[in-house]
C-alpha cells in the first residue's frame, strides 16, 4: 500500500508514521462530527466542525505546535473561522461531549490492541482492573477580565481518570470545571460503570463507605487505601503473613457499617523498610477480594503508579495544561485531548509488543523517548506526505489496522526509544552552605581532587 516515498518514512521513522496512521484512523472526521451532533446540546456547527477542532488540539497535545494559535498561523486553510471564533468554540464544549471522545476513542482502539495481541496478561486473573485517579490542572495565566485583580492561582478544572492496565489505554474520564472540587465529590458517576468482577484500585481519597458498598452492590471489588477517617471494627488481630520488595505484610479481618448494611473487608497493612517521601512507615490497604493472598494484592496495589506514569507522559512529554487557556472547558478540553493522543501512543506501544516481545517492551521502552521521537520527526514527515495522503487509513477495519502497524513495529530500532538505566538510589548526605561563601569555582574544586591548582592562562 506505499509508494517509494511513503516506503522511505517508514524505514527511518516507524514510528512516526504508526502514530499518523492511528490518528487518521481512530480520529475519523465524520465519526467525530457525527459524536458531535448526537452528544452537543448548546453548540451547534456550521463553518467550524468539531473534527477539525480535534485535530487542532491534537497537534498542540503532541507539543508539535505550541498553540491553537500557531497552528493559526501556518495552516490558515484549517480554519473556516476567524481565531476569536475558534477559541469562542473551544470554550464551550460540553464536558459529556469531552468524556464521551475519550471513551469513543478507547472502544476503537481495544479491537486493534487485541488484534496486535498486545493485551498485557491480567493483574489478577478473574477480574477487570481498573485504576482511578484524579489530576488537577496547573493554575493558568490571569487573561480572564475575572483574574486580573488577583494574584492567586486560577485553577480551571480537575478531573477523574481510569485507566485499564491490561489494554494500556484511558478508557474514561469524569471532568469537573470546578478546580476545588473535592476529588471524592465526583465519585456518582463513575459508580455507574461500575461492572461485576471490575477491581477498582484506588488511592486514600476514594476510601469513603459509600463507595465501596456501592461498588459491592454491583458485584465489583475495591482494592483502596485506607483514609484514616473511615470507621472500621476489628475482627481479629493482625497476623504476619510474609514481605514483599518493600516491606514486611500483615492481616486482619475488619467490618465496616453504614445505613444498618454491613461489609467485611481483609485490612492489609504494610510496614515499608523505607519511609514514603512523606515520612509514612505504612501502607494500609481494605479490599473485599477474597481467596487471593494477600501478599498478592499488596503487590497489586504497586500497580496503581501506572497511572501516575500516565500522569508524567501528559504534562511533561504531551501537552496537557496550557496556561493560556483559562475557560474551564477549554482547558478541560485539551486535558481530554491529550488523553486521546496518549492512547495512541499506547496503541502504538502494543503494536511494539506484538512484535518485539511484551517482557522487552515493557522492560526496555519509554513511552516518553517514543512521544520525544514522534514530535520530532513529525513535521518534516507531514511537508513530505500531505494530509491527503493518509486518507488510505481511514477505512482500515481493526484486522487490518492491527497488520498494517505490526508490519511497521518490526522496522523499529528499540534501541533509539530505549529507557534510561536506572541504579539504586542512594542516600544523600545533607547539603553543606556556608553564608560567607555564598557561591563557588566548580574548577577549583575538580583541581583539588585532583590535588592541583587551578593554572590562569594569561
């Protein structure tokens, strides 16, 4: 299906041209418009589709452009409407429209992850894992009329993210305009897709009594650290049962009450060789899973710094927050966006793992050296082969979107997305600072270890 240039990227940049084709894919024009009119109540379209806002904001999210705006400035045939009209547009996208993007562009991608087999085996077997977590974004600039007689942070949004491990991608997320929401305040909606035999890892936030008896009536289970707030009586002691890598593992039984219905849960509790960068001693986790050891789960809970991860690829190598953009929506909109674009990337992820191997993968390659190869190569990559020339993989069903990135993923040097080797972290000694010798010559030290001078060349 290349032609000699199109054959030429693709033996010096894969993995650029895995990426284009996804987005060309997942991010069809006219299944996003049409998303648009059947999600949009107060937006309406004419000029500006909502398609063409997605692709926009793509390419800010992938840091290719720094803004809409400098996407403005060089692809003005993009923009039907004038740049005040855009940003109009962006800042008024409804946020059930937002969610169901993410969730769309999830329900396209499974099918290609599972066709690549790129499935990671699962947490633990018997169950859907689902890890949540909440991301507030960074204060913005004060553009606003509002925010210009204040010096305080304006934060425009906050929201709530799920990540399933297993497919590697965002599959939802719960977006709130107000920045000092209370992350648990948000918990309604997603206790509604909630399904039997799913296994929600959470962080403390979460730990409240009617979510994890909500999510029991559903026939799902929690694995949840323990909030200090949360009420619990105990059943029996602890009783040692192991260690893992971090540290030595207890046990006890525990029962939890609210509206006269009663829950009992095991109480695993971790005492860390090392203190938490918070000085925490222990990891105290409640969960109803049952017939599973509880060294296990602990291990489990480990699993919940994936999203964190996720986290660090969106605001460090993609462009999640844009201080610009100060409109609770519009910025909101970005953040999902981003999201979108990261599940392309992991996409692209499975597709090396069909491929290579998913223990080297997932040993050896940063996603983040991927996005950083990506947004390098992706511009030049684009003046060589126009926007018409991808059209080809708009209609590719997920069989042959899932062979079609598996043939490129073995063209792929792991070496050059290769992670950094990392070494155990020692301990640092206390920093020295003299205030009568408030700075220093680098030289002179480097001359001393050596048990020199420094020589001045005249």
């Amino acid at each position: 299906m290349f032609g000699p240039l199109f054959e030429r990227f693709t033996e010096n940049t894969p993995l650029t041209v895995m990426t284009r084709a996804l987005l060309e894919n997942a991010l069809r024009p006219e299944a996003l418009d049409e998303l648009f009119e059947r999600m949009a109540v107060e937006q309406y379209e004419r000029e500006l589709l909502f398609s063409t806002v997605v692709d926009v904001m793509s390419l800010v999210a992938c840091r290719i452009y720094k803004s809409p705006h400098a996407v403005y400035v060089e692809h003005r045939d993009r923009f039907p409407v004038t740049l005040k009209c855009f940003y109009e547009k962006l800042q008024g996208i409804e946020m059930p429209l937002m969610r169901e993007m993410v969730r769309d562009n999830a329900g396209r991608l499974q099918p290609i992850v599972e066709n690549l087999q790129g499935i990671l085996p699962p947490l633990l077997p018997g169950y859907r894992v689902k890890i949540l977590d909440g991301n507030a974004l960074a204060g913005t600039q004060h553009r606003i009329k509002e925010l210009r007689q204040t010096r305080s942070a304006a934060f425009p949004g906050k929201s709530l993210v799920v990540l399933d491990p297993s497919l590697g991608l965002t599959i939802d997320v719960f977006p709130c305009e107000d920045g000092h929401a209370q992350e648990r305040s948000l918990l309604g909606p997603v206790l509604e897709t909630v399904q039997p035999k799913d296994l929600w890892i959470e962080d403390r936030n979460f730990c409240t009594l009617g979510f994890i008896f909500a999510v029991k009536e559903r026939n799902g289970a929690v694995l949840v650290r323990e909030h200090k707030g949360l009420p619990w009586k105990a059943l029996n002691n602890l009783y040692h049962v192991g260690r893992i890598d971090t540290g030595i593992v207890f046990e006890q039984d525990v029962e939890i009450e609210e509206g006269g219905k009663r829950l009992r849960l095991r109480r695993i509790v971790i005492r860390l060789d090392e203190p938490t960068r918070d000085g925490e001693t222990e990891v105290v986790l409640l969960t109803n899973v049952r017939r599973r050891s509880a060294l296990k789960l602990a291990r489990l809970y480990l699993e919940r710094w994936t999203i964190e991860n996720v986290f660090n690829v969106l605001t460090t190598t993609l462009k999640c927050e844009q201080s610009s953009l100060g409109y609770p929506k519009a910025a909101l909109f970005s953040f999902c966006v981003t999201l979108v674009a990261y599940n392309i990337l992991a996409t692209v992820k499975a597709a090396l793992r069909s491929v290579h191997g998913s223990d080297k993968v997932e040993q050896e390659v940063s996603l983040i050296k991927v996005t950083e190869h990506v947004t390098r190569n992706y511009d030049g990559m684009m003046a060589g082969l126009p926007p018409a020339e991808w059209l080809r993989f708009r209609d590719l069903g997920p069989k042959e979107m899932a062979a079609c990135l598996r043939e490129l993923a073995a063209k792929v040097d792991l070496l050059k997305v290769r992670k950094a080797p990392t070494k155990p972290k020692k301990k640092k000694k206390p920093l020295l600072f003299d205030p009568s010798k408030p700075h220093i010559s680098t030289a002179r030290l480097l001359a001393a270890r050596r048990g020199k001078k420094v020589v001045h060349q005249s």
